[in-house]
C-alpha cells in the first residue's frame, strides 16, 4: 500500500512539475504526509527536477513561450542553487528544513498576491481568444 502511495505523489508532483508549474512545491508536502523524512523529500525533489523540466522547457519553447534574452542569468543560478541545495537536504536536520520550505512556501504564496496575478503580455496574446 505505501507503494500506491507513493507512486500517487511521484505522479501529481511530475504532472505539475512537467508543466512547468512547480511540481515540488506540491510533491515535498504530499511525500512528508505519506511518512518520508523531509530531507529526504528535498533530495528527492531536487533529483527529480532536472528529467521534469528538460521536456516543460521543450514545450514552452515550442510554444513561443521563453525569453532566451536573459537566460544564462536564469540557468547558471539555478543550477548552483539546486546544487546547494541538495547538500543542504543531505545533511541539515529534518526540522530545520521543515521550517524553511515552510517560510518558503508562505512566501511563495504571497508573490502572486504582490504582483496582482498579472499575466505577461505575450501569454496574454497567445490565448485569449
């Protein structure tokens, strides 16, 4: 049954995360209520975010959808950030990282508020009708 379990939270963060919404943000909460350590979870998030967003970055391209302008200043800090990321998963205790996505997540939360939930120009364009 765990398996089921599992596999259920693999397959809704991957879904998110293979569109590019944020997958982990949903699949670290979803892992830490079905019983893995919250280390681990990060860990595994971070893992499993570079075979998600290879096929999401694909389609928003095919789509029209990336700016290639400022693209370095994207990828090289994300890239380390995750790397830092990934130490910090291994080796800081569980509740320390609880805490943090916790913060995290809050601010996450309050950035769409801040920006009203506009939507750029370009995706504006794209699909309204």
């Amino acid at each position: 049954m765990a398996f089921y379990l599992l596999f259920a939270c693999g397959v809704l963060g991957g879904i998110l995360g293979g569109m590019g919404m944020g997958g982990g943000t949903l699949l670290i909460p979803l892992l830490t209520l079905a019983g893995v350590p919250q280390n681990i979870a990060q860990g595994l998030n971070l893992l499993s975010f570079l075979p998600m967003s290879v096929p999401a970055l694909a389609v928003h391209a095919r789509n029209g959808l990336l700016d290639k302008k400022g693209l370095a200043w994207i990828v090289l800090p994300a890239l380390l950030f995750s790397a830092a990321g990934a130490f910090a998963a291994a080796y800081l205790p569980a509740a320390v990282l609880r805490r943090g996505f916790g913060v995290f997540l809050l601010a996450l939360s309050v950035v769409p508020l801040r920006a009203g939930l506009k939507k750029p120009e370009k995706i504006r364009k794209k699909f309204s009708a």
